[in-house]
C-alpha cells in the first residue's frame, strides 16, 4: 500500500475482487474504493508513487506475469473544475526485457524512475526510465503521448569473466495435464540441440509449494546449458503461486499428488520434442520440490533416468512431526493434518518412503544436518530404503548447513557432485 503525496489516497493491491491481486484506490475520507487494473488478469506485485509536481504525479506498479514482470505507469492530476484528481491517460505497459523487476524508486523531480532488472541473460542491474515522454493533457480528456518511456541501462553486473553472449533467454510454454489443466513451464534450448542430435533434460521443480519459478539469473541453469548441453525446464506446476487463487488451491491435502501427474504431463511434452533426448531425463528440486523429485520417481521412474533430492521430504507424516512446532500447524493447512485419519491414509499411499520399492531411477540425496524445516532424517529414512533396490544413491550431507547450501564451499561441492552424477547418469 502506498499513499498519494498529499495523503488523500492510498493505493493498494487486493484480490476481493477475483482470482488476482488487482491495483485499486481507496480516497480515505469516503472510502470510496475504485479498481484500476481490473484489464491485467495477473498479481501486482509493487507500487511506487513520485512526488507531486505541478499538480500532478505518477503511480508506477509491476506485475508478475507468468512469473516476469510487467511494469505499467498510471499518470494522476488535479481536476480543475472538482479540485480532486483524476486519471488522466490510460494505464501504459513499459517495453522491457524478460526478468524481474524490484526497488522501484522515483527521483525527487518526480520524471525519473529507477529500479533493479534481473534476466536470465543478465544478473541484476539498475534501470530508468524517464517520465517527461508525456507532459499531460493539454486540455480535460485530450490524450497526446510521445513515443513512449526511454529505459537505460546504469550498471553491467560481474559476471567472472564468462561470455554474456552466451547467456540465453527461456521460451514460456504450456503443456496440457492429465484433467486438461494448462500448465505453465519456462523452456531453456541449448545451442547445441537438434533433431538429429537430441539432448538430456534437467526438469527443476521449485519448493514452497506456494512458489513460483521466475525467470531470474541462474549460474546452475547457464552451467547445464552451456558447459553440459542440457536443456532445462522450470515448470510452475498446480499449487504455484502466481496463476490466482484457484490454481494455488488445486494440490492442497488429498489433492497433493495432482502437482506429480503435471510431471507425468511434461514427460509426454517432452517427449513429442525431436530435439530434446526423452530417454535422458533427469529431475531436481529442494524442499518441497525434493518431494516431487521423489514423487516423480515412484510414479515415472521408468521415464526418468534420475533424481536429485535437496533438503526434501520423503514422508509428509514423519516431516509434519518432526517439523519445527512455530511452523507445523501453518504446514499441516497447507499438506493436511496427520492426526486425521482420512488424511493420514493419504499419506501412507503417496509418501515416497511407503513407495521406495517403486524408485529403480539413480538417486541424489542432499540435506543440512541442521535443518530446522525438513528435519534431516527426511534424507536417511528414504535414502536406507531405495538403497535395497540395488540402483546408484548417492549422498551429500552437510554438517554445518540447515535448510540448503548456504556456504559457497559447500554449494561449489554439491554443484560439482550434481555434474558428475548426471554425467554418469546421462552418458
């Protein structure tokens, strides 16, 4: 929530009115209520407003579309015969490269706006804009924009010496599930793939579950891509945020393994792909995203060549117990109350350590040993049980991490095992 300069009204981002959190102003003396952004069918995810200036000021707010960010400007002055304001121009959409928007921030004349821009191809950098591209109306309701925003570009972030020119911007795809549900997925092609030359696919599945994968600048991504030859898919499965309020619901409790039969879905996708090899295909995620590693190997691991489980949980029952007490009751709303009987009996046919018989795929397991939110016998108990099925399991255990690989000495180490594992998996 911001407020208008001289503290009248207050802009704010809610989703009373439908699926997404939608830009809407509040005047504070008559709580009127009046929607702005009710065309944009995605969440606002910041507002920013500048100083006013001659009678008139800007309201600048983004927008998680399919995960990038939209950034759209709404241009607000003094009605000369009410004294009140008004909105002068219809909303504009700001031309900008795929990524992610933050820190939005105006200068004190109020006709520049900074911010941060993270890409896929870029790490994050600082961004303007100028604002004096439109000066307002000329007269009440007359609309004479020029050409638009200029944005430039301040900083070029460090990149160690690796070729920017090799960076690669992500496809946004969907592939249809198994109840005709569109799932959304970010797609990274390697140079080197072809229809006479297919490549190995690593599918990173994000945690939360109320995430979302956006289209941020990764080192891991850009090292499979470029130094490996494998392409990457960062599916937003059902459960992701970010798609409205419905889709957030749809794996919640008994619906859980729903989120596992998108997997199932990206496999036949993939699959109808010339370029892509759909008998060398890996998973990977941390967290929540290791369950669905594991999941995705108890119902697909004759599809899938290997898994690689970070921090994950192996067994909602064992992990909603032993989780830590500040967060179990917020984790059982969102998983299912083990002391229910009816929602017990889920678990025990969808915990992977019930199913571990089912995993013949080679296996990676990777957890902190101090780690207060997926306890680390999360990682022992499957670990001892896919071991009887006589495939490759391999581990990383840290003793001085929690939930994740913090220290670079320990993520360079987890990264560098990743590579031989898949290496070996892949060959």
């Amino acid at each position: 929530m911001k407020f208008s300069p001289d503290g009248k009204l207050a802009y704010v981002a809610s989703d009373a009115n439908g699926e997404f959190q939608q830009l809407a102003v509040v005047e504070l003396q008559s709580m009127r209520f009046q929607w702005l952004s009710t065309d944009i069918p995605w969440n606002v995810t910041d507002i920013e407003i500048s100083p006013e200036i001659d009678g008139k000021y800007t309201v600048a707010f983004t927008i998680n579309e399919n995960g990038a960010s939209g950034l759209y400007l709404l241009f607000v002055g003094r009605n000369e015969k009410t004294g009140g304001m008004m909105f002068y121009r219809a909303i504009q959409k700001v031309t900008l490269p795929l990524g992610i928007v933050d820190s939005l921030k105006f200068s004190p004349n109020g006709l520049h706006l900074g911010f941060t821009l993270s890409r896929p191809d870029a790490p994050s950098d600082v961004y303007s804009l100028a604002l004096d591209f439109y000066d307002g109306p000329k007269a009440e309701g007359e609309d004479k924009p020029k050409d638009g925003p200029k944005v430039t570009r301040w900083t070029y972030s460090e990149v160690g010496g690796l070729n920017p020119d090799r960076f690669r911007i992500p496809e946004r795809i969907e592939f249809a599930s198994f109840d005709g549900k569109k799932i959304p997925a970010y797609y990274f092609k390697p140079p080197t793939a072809a229809k006479d030359k297919p490549v190995p696919v690593v599918i990173n599945i994000h945690g939360g579950p109320e995430s979302q994968y956006r289209p941020y600048f990764s080192s891991l991504d850009l090292f499979f891509l470029n130094e490996m030859g494998y392409a990457v898919i960062r599916p937003n499965v059902r459960g992701s945020a970010g798609y409205g309020k419905s889709y957030l619901l749809l794996d919640n409790a008994e619906k859980r393994e729903d989120s596992v039969k998108d997997i199932g879905a990206l496999l036949d996708w993939i699959a109808r792909q010339p370029e892509l090899d759909k008998t060398r295909i890996a998973v990977m995620g941390g967290s929540y995203g290791g369950y669905m590693v594991l999941g995705s190997l108890v119902n697909f691991s004759d599809r899938l060549k290997a898994g690689i489980d970070i921090v994950g949980i192996a067994s909602f029952t064992t992990f909603l117990q032993n989780t830590s007490e500040y967060r179990r009751d917020l984790r059982r709303a969102e998983y299912g109350d083990e002391r229910d009987p009816k929602m017990q009996a889920v678990f025990d046919k969808i915990n992977p350590t019930n199913n571990a018989e089912k995993i013949k795929s080679a296996l990676m397991v990777a957890h902190g040993k101090n780690d207060p939110r997926v306890p680390f016998s999360e990682a022992v108990q499957i670990v001892e049980k896919v071991k009887k099925n006589g495939q490759p399991v391999w581990t990383v255990y840290a003793e001085n991490e929690g939930h994740g690989f913090s220290k670079k000495v320990n993520r360079d180490y987890l990264y560098a095992a990743m590579t031989l594992f898949l290496q070996q998996q892949f060959k």
